[in-house]
C-alpha cells in the first residue's frame, strides 16, 4: 500500500490528503467511542482532510450539531486543531420542509457561529454552502460568504447541491468584484450512477453531464459526498442485487450499475484487488480536474480497502472502460 498523497486546492493554502473523511455519522449512527476511533486510524493513515455539516443528524433524535461536536472533542483531545484541514457546511433546509431554502444571511451566519462553537475552532478553514436558493442572487449569498472571510470565521469557501449555471453566474460574480469565489464544488458523484430522480431529497444535485463539463472547462475541484454510492457494490458482491436494502435499490440499482458492477468484477479478479478500491481510485485518478473523495468506513477492514485505492494501478484505457 502506498503513502497518503497530498494536494494543495488551487486558489488557497490548504493542502490536504487526497481523500476526505466523511463525519455525517458521527455522535449518531456511530456513537462517540467508535467516531474517536475512526478518527484515529484515519489519522494514522495520514489523512488530514475532514468533512462535517451542521446539519448532520437532523434527521435523527439527537439532532442537528452531533457530528461537529464529536469532531470537536475529538480535536481537543488528540490536539489536533492546527494539524487537520476541517470543512463544514451551514445553509441547510429545515428536514421537515427540504424544498425550502434556508439561506438568509442570518441562517448561514448562525450556522457558522454554531459549527465554530461545536468544532472548538476561531475559524473554519473549508465553509460550504450545503445548498443554494435559486431565489436570491448570486451576488447575495457570495457577500455573505465574503463578510464570513473578512471576520475571520471562515477562510475559504465552496459550494455544494448546486447546478453548473449557478456555478458559472457565482463565479463571474466573484471576478467581477473581486471576491474569493468558490475554490471546490461538492456534489453527489461516484462511480455508480444515481438514480437521483428517485431520491426523495429533490435539492441534491448529481454530477450529470452538464456539471461535468463545467467542472472540466473551469477546473474547479470536485470533493464529492457518496463517493462510494452507499456501498452498493461491495454490497452486491456479498449478497447479490436482491440482498439489497430497499432504499439502496432505490438509490442504485439500474441497468448502467449492473453492466459496471460485471466490469468491475472483472478488473477486481484481475487487479487482485477490492472493488471498493477500483471504485474509489476511479475518482482518485480523474484526469480532467482534481478529485477528492469523501469516504467513510467503520472497521479497520473497511479503512483497508478504501486506503488501497491510493495504489490501484489504473490505465486511461482501463478507467474509461469501466464506464463505457
């Protein structure tokens, strides 16, 4: 297995390993023992990038701020503060009315103030708006942003759930007055294709054809969430199609899966490697922009799989064959 890599996100000073650990579990499904845990073994490995939200765990009785205060704690106790890279995100709809934007100035200020209370940070290194509200002009939300910078409580910012129009019109915006701008884009996006009109959040944006282009002509970073689709094909592996749950079927199971689960098969028996592992370098060794993927795993087997991807071997031949 080959060391952690590192990257410097174009347009800041953050360098960051080249895969993100995803916290939207943490104090929640994963209790406080466990999270410390994984933590841990992703710091041994070298990781150094973490991702979190407010708003994780709203959807649970412990509701939202569980995951960024388990971070917190985490930070004090190991001491880690000025040695990870932590992103955050504020902005998100209320979980009884998703389809109602969240957004004021007041919304995502006060979600700011309360992630640094949580996380025991002065400033959030990575702040991102966890979705858009199409209603309001671009130039509204990225003053926001901006007056977040100017008083110290956020040092970059991106966006995440929003639609490559709205990318483009921020961005200019961001030139035109000189502004920061995004420096990373978090969509949904991994190997397997969504079935996103399926999903019933109706604010998640997947990186679809049109984003991508965006994405490729602009080379603005990707740090994509469900980077391993919920698992979906390890899980298939294991159990079959059938023997997924009913909202991973929903989620995944489609006829474009199911052609890229036998090719993935295929190059796992040869690679002697884990699918998890082709699935994850897949993104790791895009060649168009720079990508890094938000992982999660709840065993040190688990950690393993996804680690090795860092050395799974892909040719531009063999990576486009996957999808084709």
């Amino acid at each position: 297995m080959t060391a952690m890599q590192y990257h410097t996100i174009p347009a800041t000073d953050l360098t960051v390993s080249q895969i993100c650990l995803g916290a939207g579990a943490f104090g929640s499904a994963v209790d406080l023992t466990q999270s410390f845990q994984i933590l841990d073994q992703f710091v041994e490995a070298g990781g150094t990038f973490i991702d979190t939200a407010r708003a994780y765990a709203i959807w649970t009785s412990v509701g939202a701020g569980a995951s960024e205060n388990v971070i917190g704690q985490w930070l004090a106790a190991r001491k880690l503060s000025h040695n990870i890279v932590i992103a955050s995100k504020g902005g998100h709809p209320e979980w009884a009315s998703l389809d109602t934007p969240r957004m004021s100035a007041r919304d995502i200020i006060g979600d700011c103030e309360e992630s640094l209370k949580a996380l025991g940070l002065d400033s959030i290194p990575l702040y991102w708006l966890h979705r858009d509200d199409p209603s309001q002009p671009v130039e509204s939300l990225l003053q926001t942003l901006e007056s977040l910078v100017q008083s110290g409580k956020i040092r970059y910012y991106g966006c995440s759930n929003w639609r490559p129009d709205r990318i483009r019109q921020a961005q200019v915006a961001a030139e035109d007055n000189g502004w920061q701008g995004f420096v990373a884009d978090q969509p949904m996006w991994s190997l397997a294709q969504a079935n996103i009109a399926a999903m019933p959040d109706k604010t998640l944006v997947w990186m679809d054809d049109a984003l991508l282009a965006m994405h490729r002509e602009t080379k603005l970073p990707a740090i994509p969430y469900t980077a391993q689709a919920r698992g979906v094909f390890a899980k298939v592996k294991l159990s079959g199609w059938e023997g997924l749950t009913e909202d991973v079927r929903r989620d995944y199971d489609n006829a474009h899966n199911h052609a890229i689960y036998e090719r993935l098969e295929a190059l796992s028996q040869q690679k002697k490697v884990s699918i998890t592992a082709i699935a994850i370098a897949w993104l790791l060794q895009n060649p168009d922009f720079l990508t890094i993927p938000i992982v999660s795993a709840r065993s040190r087997q688990q950690w393993n799989e996804i680690l090795s991807a860092t050395s799974v071997p892909l040719t531009a031949k063999e990576r486009e064959s996957i999808t084709a």
